[in-house]
C-alpha cells in the first residue's frame, strides 16, 4: 500500500498544472513560492491548515500556484535589492516580491480584509427617511405617540 507524502504547504505541483498551465513545476519551487505567501500572507501551513477556513485555504493555493511561474521568470529573485524606486518609476511595495495575480489573491485573504463598520450619516448618504430635525414630520411613522395629559 503507497502512502501520501505529508502536505507541508498550501498548494502543490499539480495546483499548479491546474490554475496556470505549467506542467513541470517541481516540489523545490512550490516550497520556494511556500515559503513567500506565509511570510506575505501570515499563515503558516504547518501551524495554521487545520484552522484556516476553506475559502482562505483556497486564496492560498491559489496564491502559491501563481506565484511559482512568476517566481521562474525572475532568476534574481533571492539575490535582488531591496528597492522602491527604479530609475524614477515608482513601485508598490511588494512589486518585486509578489505575482500581479498573487497580490490580488492575497487581499482577498479575510484577516487582510477592512473591518471598518459603515454607520449611516445624512452627511455621506443623504437624507433618508428620517430627517435629522426631530419635530419633522417624516419622522412621525418612527416615533410612538401617546396623547399628552390623560385621555
């Protein structure tokens, strides 16, 4: 009976095959790309799978899956300077570090998501039903009247 290698990282060649059309990508280079989206993403897989939800488990695959051609097509990718400008062109910050699909992949990660709650202002959405002077008569259908003095 053949025994599964133990899953060490959030893809594997074969995500690759199946989300970018390369085929001969190795297990080095998946480590490689690995190795990448846990520094960038946070999330270790070794401490981390069991408890990271099948939509994030899915952002990551995807993200290293992505990130091993590009990381082909740049053989200094471990040897390169930390730059933000190249003569006069302004890059991101991770713009020499990550793939153009991994950086999209990865903000869709939701710990890496706002968390910011929208509280509704008539300054930002306009006056709604209810108007910001409380003797208005719009207002009149979301209060409760009770007559004044004994009835």
């Amino acid at each position: 009976m053949m025994t599964q290698p133990t899953r060490t990282t959030w893809a594997m060649p074969v995500d690759v095959l199946s989300l970018t059309g390369i085929a001969d990508a190795t297990d080095a280079e998946v480590v490689q790309a690995n190795a990448i989206i846990e520094i960038i993403g946070g999330r270790l897989y070794t401490t981390s799978a069991d408890r990271t939800g099948r939509k994030d488990t899915e952002w990551l695959r995807r993200a290293v899956a992505y990130q091993v051609p590009w990381m082909r097509a740049q053989p200094d990718f471990f040897e390169r300077l930390d730059l933000a400008t190249l003569e006069g062109l302004e890059l991101k910050e991770l713009a020499l570090i990550l793939a153009p699909m991994t950086r999209l992949v990865l903000n869709r990660l939701s710990w890496r998501r706002t968390r910011s709650l929208h509280v509704r202002s008539t300054f930002q959405d306009g006056p709604g039903p209810v108007s910001s002077n409380p003797l208005a008569e719009v207002n009149d259908a979301y209060e409760s009247w009770t007559p004044l003095g004994g009835g």
